[in-house]
C-alpha cells in the first residue's frame, strides 16, 4: 500500500482500467503529450500512445460527442472536461444522447463512457472554474454522477464508473487533488457506484456530505464528539441514483440530520435528500433537518471564496442547534 | 399572525427570572423596543424591551411568578389562524382532568386536522392549526394513544415535547416502547453527562442523602397566616446561601485588631470615610501578599485571580445585596470610600443592574454597625474567602508587659474554603490585615 494524493489515485485507476482493457481510450483538451491540466494523464500518452490517449479540439461538445459515437461502437471513453463550468458546451450531448441512447434504443445500444471534470471552489481560481452543480447532472435520468471524498475513493469509483454499461460523470473535488494523501491498495480496487458509506458511527444525528465536503464535516464531528454529540456521518458518494436507503435507515437511528453541500442553496442536492427523508424517515424525525450549504450566489473570487464554502464553524454550528431542538 | 414574547436566556448559567412589575395591559399598544416587564434575576432588576411592535392579546405572567427561559411572557396582535401557546393555556386551564380528555378522544383511530378542527369549532372552542411538535412525538403519541392537541406543550413556543406526551400519558400503557426506548438512552447519556459534570463540579459529596429528622409541626397559638413562598431578593440568597453551605467546606478564623491608632486617625483626617473602606483597603493590601484569597474556584480548577473585585455586602429594605467594587486594586482610599457610598446608595434604591453584582473576587461584610461579636459569614461562590467584621469596641487588652489597658479592638472573622486553604494560610493572611489595620502609616502606603 502507498500513500497517494486523489490525483495520483486518479491516475493509477487509469492506468490500471487501460492495462487491463484495450478498450479504454482517454481523450480531451491537452490531455495527451501535457498529460492534462491537473496531471491526471501524466505519463498515459507515452506508455499507451496516440492512438488511445489522444488530444482534443477546444471544444466540449466535439469531446462529449466523439465520446458517445466511440462508446457506441465499442469503445469505453473516458473523456476529460478542463473544468466542470465549461461543461455546458458539451451539455447537450450529455443529455440529448449520452443518457438516452439505451431509452432511445430499446436497449439495443448502451453508451459505457466517463466523463470527467475537476469540480468545486478551494484552489483560488478564476470564474467558471469554482462551481459545484451537481444537480445539473444528477437531474438527469440515464447519467449516474459520483463524487470521490478522497483518494482511496476515488481511485475505486472511477474503477467502477469505467466498467459501467452506461453513461457517469464522474466530478472532481478539486480543491482535494492534492490537500491529503491517503492509503490506497496497490491491488485493484472496485467501488460500488450504488452506495454510500458511512465514515463516522453515531446516534445522536445523522450528517450527510459529499466531495470535499465530506472531510470538513468529519473535523467537525471530531470536534462535537469532545461535547458529547456523536455524529453518524455518511459520504455519499453517488449523488445520482441516490442511496437513499443508507440515510434513511441512518436518520430512523438518530431522527435528526444536517446535510452539508458547497452548492447554492436553493434547489440544490440537499432539498432532494431532504424530501427523500421526509417520505420515508419523516415519523422518526425530531427536528427540522439542516443544511449546511453555499450561498445563492455566484461562487466569490478568491478573496471570498471561502466565505462562500461551508466551513467547521458553520456546520458545527448547524449540527449543534439541530441536537439541541427540544422534541 | 400572533406573536409571542418569550423570556430569552441572559446567560451566565441563569436560567429563571422572576417578573418584578409588569408593565403593559392586554389591550396596550406597543412600539418595538419599549419595556414591557420587569424581572429580576440574582438581585438585579432588568428591564424587558418588546422585540414587536403591535397590540398586547394576552399577558402570560403576573408580578411575583417565577418564568423560565422560553416561558411566553406576552403575545402580541393575534389573528385567529395563528395557533399559539397562549390560546392553549387558556383553554387547558381548569379541564386539566385527563380522563375528560381520554374520553373525548375514545374512538378515535388517528388525529386528522380536519376533523380535530371540526370538533374544535362545533364544541365552541376556537378552530386551530395543528400543534407545534416534531413528527416523531406525534408518533409517540399515536403509539401512546394520546390527542397531541389536548397536551400542554413545555417547549419552546409551546411546542409538545416527547416528555410532555409521556406524562400525558401516565397510568395509561407503560408498555409503549418503540420511539421512547432511544429518548430513554439519549436522556440517560445526557443524565451521565450531567452527572459526571456535577462530580466534577462539588469535590465528592456523598452520594446518599442525610437522614431528615422528622419535621414536626410547629405549635400554634392562633390560625396560621398560611406559609408563604419565598419570594424576590429572600429568594435569591436563599439559593445562594443554600448552594454555598451546601457545596463549600468553611473554616472561619477568628482574630481582632487594635483600631485604636487607626480610628484617633480616621477622626482627624477622614471623618467621611467609613470603617469598611479602610478594612477593604487593608484587604487588599494582604490579597496581594497571599493571592490565594482571591481567587475563584469552579468545576475543580483554581483561579488565582491577577485582578481585584471587592463584593461589600449591605443591607437594604428589600434584604442583602452584594454589589462588587470592580478593580478595588487600582483605587485609591478615597476612591473606594466614594465608590462605596454610591454603590450602597444604588443597592437600598433598587437601581443596580447585574453587572453590579457580578464578577466578585472576594467579598467584606460588616455587621458592625448593627452589633455582634464575632459571627460566620458565608461564601460568595465561585470566591473562596469573606472577610467579616462585628463591632469594634473599648476592650480590656493585656498588654506585652502585662498589663490591662483599653483599646478599641475590631473583631475579624475570616470564612475560607478550606478545599484551597489551610488554617495557617488564613492565620497568615489575616494577620497581615490585622498588621495593616494597626498601621495606619503602612495602610496609606499600600497601592
């Protein structure tokens, strides 16, 4: 086992899916002979050549299009976007054909590719480079969406997304490319893009977070833990299908739940979980659910961007006001 | 919608207040920010200002009630759709039979809004929206067999609490488990908690309560007048004797000073100034030599204080009150005499806030004027030591060379927590003050 930061986790997962299926090629914007913006491919050109890592046009839509004739014809894309906010371009691909095309087919085609994109705020970028739209895609009926916390996780979900039959977009934390290294296994590792895990076991409420998140609430449930407010955290990992089961069963347990999301607020992924709860955990419930969450704003420019994000003090907070309603 | 005022938490651990006037009538028109009620917590009077602008509907309280933090204190502007706890307690009041209750809900499989509205309006009461209570009470009390509506709700807002449905409940089904089994466990956590702070907090008091003699009924010669509650000020020191005597180990050292010198002094150049002042000043003079004393001690850690906050007791019509000369190190005789003055002038007005009496480091009380010739004073928690003084008076004095002579003597009785102090560290530092007080020279000197 080695310690690795997630993108090195990402590279090895690449490098591990193209070994073992000719299949996988990688394709976008300089991430052949540059080896992409964040390293991700960093070495996949010389090792595998022109012909299954290759360099793009500036242009998302080509990417994303290419990716789902390719996918169609037996390939298995994996396809990376520079930044989730460019995204949009190649929008219409994603959803008009990349996850209809087994619905439109009848299930005579199946479109297996993966499009990645570095996501979220944290690295003091510019605009169009900080969002967190999720629910863009996780909307979408035919596109699975996962979001890796860490490295270990995300070497082993994006194992997993390049093996499934169908369409996933696979978002990037990137403001944790490189902030942790972590354990992970040298032998193959697959992930489970239908569940979510629990990090931390509690019984006083349960918190739900996702991506970088996922780390900031867990320093915040290691803080509360000194108060005596022991907190059942559960790392999403897919935000689409959700796994509602594992925070259902997790919110019947404590009856209370705070939700924490770098996405604007309103109609954003926490007000979905949150009317999954409500159908089904709402008699157990013991006080209004929290959330946690970036503002309705455009993501600030550096200088504010972390105003912006959930920080431990904010979820700390939502967390204690949540125990401590009176029911 | 109706608006209700509830009594906010001041903070500092004071979770009670008692309502000392009342200020607006039902009926009275409000403006946001005017005072609607006085109250009163650990002997300061606060003044109550209405966060709303509107009309008062209803006033929740009456002059003398204890409140608690949440307790609605008024309502302002009511419309008819807005359930509030007000309402309620109007209507529960002298039908708290709960068999009444059971029997109005027999048959009733679930509460429905709708048809709990229906009932409401044909039976004369006013139509309400549904009670304020999380989902998982309403289960508990579908489980429990319990109309949520007919609870008197003790949370925020008048919200129906799981315990408030229990109780409700009570000699119906104990067997209800389900929903009560985890706030038993949560509870219970919270009781450990608790219970684990409170060890913390008083140094191994025994478990096991002290026998209680059997109270036996005072004889009476005519009808009783009836007892009464304590009430106000009487209150308030109640508790805090109580908690004191209850919590703190106290030694009083005794000793006497020879004032003679000091008081010949005090009549030539400082007739105003009283006899506390140059005993506070004598105090703090020793404070700085044995800093022990002036210290506060919580949850088992002490703190020897760098600063300096003189509590002087004083009394006053409505009873005893402590207001602290803060940093009574920085001042100079004469400042602690005039600052003296005008907080005793405040204390018997009723005009200190609790500012005033927060904050003590260490506590003078003189019951001299009044007479006494020795006596124990009491604590002022978290403080660790109060300096008491009886009355001065011409006393046969052996002298060293043997013989009798009169001088004017102050008795000085030193009650110390002796979990941070020993007998000799208090014979030490009461000495000094003796020292000091015998001095006047040496007195003036000190900072």
């Amino acid at each position: 086992m080695a310690e690795r930061t997630m993108i090195e986790a990402i590279r090895l997962a690449l490098h591990e899916a193209m070994t073992e299926d000719d299949s996988v090629v990688v394709l976008g914007e300089d991430v052949g002979v540059d080896g992409g913006v964040f390293r991700a491919t960093e070495g996949l050109h010389e090792e595998f050549g022109p012909w299954r890592v290759f360099d793009s046009p500036l242009a998302e839509a080509v990417i994303v299009g290419a990716s789902v004739g390719m996918a169609i014809a037996g390939a298995r894309p994996v396809c990376e976007l520079q930044f989730s906010g460019f995204s949009y371009l190649g929008f219409h691909q994603l959803e008009e054909h990349a996850a209809r095309m087994r619905w439109r087919s009848r299930g005579r085609f199946s479109v297996p590719m993966v499009v990645r994109m570095p996501y979220g705020a944290g690295v003091r970028a510019l605009e169009h480079h900080s969002e967190s739209k999720e629910v863009i895609f996780a909307h979408v009926p035919g596109l699975t969406t996962v979001i890796p916390s860490g490295p270990r996780s995300a070497r082993a979900l994006l194992a997993a997304a390049i093996r499934s039959p169908d369409p996933v977009v696979f978002l990037e934390p990137k403001s944790i490319y490189r902030s942790f290294r972590e354990e992970v296994p040298d032998e193959p590792e697959v992930g489970d893009l239908r569940s979510a895990r629990r990090v931390r076991e509690g019984d006083d409420i349960t918190l739900v977070a996702w991506g970088a998140m996922v780390r900031r609430t867990q320093e915040a449930a290691d803080e509360l833990a000194d108060d005596g407010i022991e907190c059942d955290v559960i790392d999403l990992r897919t935000v689409s299908p959700l796994d509602e089961s594992s925070i259902v069963e997790s919110a019947q347990r404590t009856g209370r739940v705070a939700i924490v999301h770098e996405a604007h607020r309103s109609f954003g992924p926490a007000g979905e979980i949150i009317a999954r709860l409500v159908e089904q955990a709402f008699w157990q419930l013991e006080a209004p659910i929290a959330r946690v969450t970036g503002y309705d704003v455009h993501v600030p420019y550096f200088a504010r961007e972390q105003a912006y994000l959930p920080d431990g003090d904010r979820i700390a907070e939502a967390i204690r006001a949540t125990v401590e309603e009176p029911s | 919608m109706s608006r209700t005022f509830s009594l906010q938490d001041p903070g500092e651990g004071i979770h009670e207040a008692e309502v000392a006037e009342v200020l607006v009538a039902e009926g009275d028109s409000v403006e946001e920010d005017d005072s609607v009620m006085v109250v009163t917590t650990d002997k300061a009077d606060s003044e109550l200002p209405s966060p709303f602008a509107g009309t008062v509907e209803t006033v929740h309280v009456s002059v003398g009630d204890i409140v608690e933090v949440g307790d609605p204190l008024v309502t302002f502007d009511g419309d008819e759709d807005g359930e509030e706890p007000a309402e309620r307690d109007e209507e529960d009041e002298g039908e708290s039979d709960e068999g009444e209750e059971d029997q109005e809900t027999d048959g009733e499989e679930e509460e429905d809004p709708e048809d709990e509205a229906d009932r409401r309006s044909t039976s004369g009461e006013p139509s309400a929206a549904p009670v304020p209570a999380s989902p998982s009470t309403r289960r508990l009390a579908r489980e429990l067999d319990i109309d949520i509506s007919a609870v008197d709700g003790s949370g925020p807002g008048g919200r129906v609490l799981a315990d408030d449905v229990r109780k409700a409940a009570e000699g119906g089904r104990p067997d209800a488990e389900g929903a009560e089994k985890k706030d038993e466990k949560r509870k219970k956590k919270k009781e450990k908690k608790e219970k684990k702070e409170k060890r913390a907090k008083e140094a191994e008091e025994p478990e096991e309560e002290q026998p209680q003699e059997q109270p036996t009924e005072p004889r009476r010669r005519e009808e009783p007048g009836g007892a009464q509650p304590l009430r106000g000020w009487r209150r308030a020191t109640a508790r805090r004797v109580a908690e004191s005597w209850q919590t703190i180990p106290h030694v009083t050292h005794m000793d006497r000073a020879d004032i003679t010198g000091l008081e010949t002094f005090r009549a030539e150049r400082a007739p105003d100034l009283t006899m506390t002042a140059f005993v506070v000043k004598a105090a703090i003079g020793a404070l700085s030599e044995h800093p022990r004393f002036n210290a506060t001690f919580r949850d088992d850690e002490l703190e020897v204080r760098p600063d300096c906050h003189v509590g002087v007791a004083v009394d006053t019509e409505r009873g005893l009150v402590v207001p602290v000369l803060a940093d009574a190190d920085r001042r100079s005789l004469r400042e602690i005499g005039d600052e003296l003055e005008q907080l005793g002038e405040r204390a018997r007005s009723g005009s200190l806030e609790r500012d005033d009496v927060s904050g003590g480091t260490f506590t003078v009380t003189n019951v001299g004027p009044l007479g006494g010739t020795a006596f124990t004073p009491i604590i002022v928690p978290p403080q660790v030591a109060i300096l008491g003084l009886a009355r001065a008076a011409p006393t046969p004095v052996v002298t060293d060379d043997g013989e009798i002579v009169v001088r004017t003597m102050l008795p000085i009785c030193l009650a110390f927590d002796h979990r941070i102090n020993d007998g000799a560290d208090a014979a030490r530092f009461v000495s000094t003050i003796v020292a000091l007080l015998e001095d006047p020279d040496e007195l003036l000197m000190r900072s």
